[in-house]
C-alpha cells in the first residue's frame, strides 16, 4: 500500500526512532512494513525511505538506485532493507554531493558527507549485514540512517546558498518526481 510521505516541521521525523526488537525479524508486520515502504517509495520515484518517513518511528530504511531519473548521474545500488544499522566511518574523508530528499518536496542542497564507510545491520530474515562502500551507495546510506536519528539532509548543510529549489537548479529534472 502506498502510504502518505510525511514532510519536513511533522515532528516525528525530528525524533531518534527505536531498534527494531529482534522478535520483530521476519514477522508479517514487519514484511508488511517494507512492502508499503518499497511501493511508496518507487510511486515516488525516490531512491530511498526510511520507515520514520511514513510515520513508523523503528530503525528501517530502504534504498536503491537504478536508472532513478531523479539522480540520472549516481552509480546503481543494490534493493537493499537495511534494520537497525550502524555506520562506521573509515576515513574522515568528505565529498560534497546534490541531494533531495521526498520529505522535503521540490528542493535540493548540497551536502558534505564521508566519501566512503563500512556499514553493519540486519535484512528482514535477521541476516547480517556488512558492507563497505563508497560514492552515492555511502551517501544514501548516510541520508537514510540521518532519517532514523531525526536529522534532514538540509541540517547537515554547511552552506545554505547552495539550498533551492529544484526547478531552479536542475530544470531537467523538473516532472521526473511527484515533488
Ligand atoms: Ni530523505
């Protein structure tokens, strides 16, 4: 079911969200959460969701990056669920990158972020896991996990002039997204 997306000043998505508990991997529930997510997701063409963004205040998020028109020049990156995630970083390394975010319709910012980290959590079954990764898989990877902390990608800005809308900055993305 394609759930409503919450958008930015809705409280909840400024509030750090709840482990899933480990009684909760595999369950119906929980299949039926990341069913809604993914659905929702790609209706909004979004290359990721965190649960908080549909109003569910637990440690799940989603992602994936293929051939998104809204990202045309990012890297694919696998479907991944990815619950009760740690980030680990591996340098401190940054990289500034164009990000959107589908709580915050129709903007866009430029957002330092690691270049590249290792991350661990669990798939829905409950199976490990660890990867290492760099480029927009790490910075997907940080924008979702910053959901689950409470934090938007406009609160990692350093540089708010590099903060608009979409239509001004990037007019051929204009109608690849329901923002
Ligand atoms: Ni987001």
């Amino acid at each position: 079911m394609i759930r409503p997306i919450l958008k930015m000043g809705t409280p909840s998505l400024m509030q750090a969200s709840l482990p899933l508990p480990s009684s909760a991997f595999n369950s119906p529930e929980l299949h039926a959460l990341i069913a809604d997510m993914q659905e929702t997701m790609i209706a909004a063409k979004g290359a990721g969701l965190a649960a908080p963004q549909i109003g569910e205040n637990i440690r799940v998020v989603i992602f994936e990056i293929k051939n998104n028109p809204r990202y045309p020049d990012a890297e694919p990156v696998p479907f991944t669920v990815l619950i009760n995630p740690e980030l680990l970083p591996i340098s401190d390394e940054q990289d500034d990158g164009w990000e959107g975010c589908l709580s915050v319709p129709a903007m866009r910012g430029l957002v330092p972020r690691l270049k590249a980290l290792r991350y661990t959590g669990f798939d829905a079954a409950g199976q490990k896991i660890d990867r290492t990764v760099s480029g927009w898989h790490a910075r997907v990877v940080q924008h979702e996990c910053d959901h689950l902390d409470g934090v938007l990608y406009p609160m990692r800005m350093t540089d708010m002039s590099q903060f608009g809308f979409t239509e001004v900055l990037f007019p051929e993305l204009v109608g690849q997204d329901d923002d």
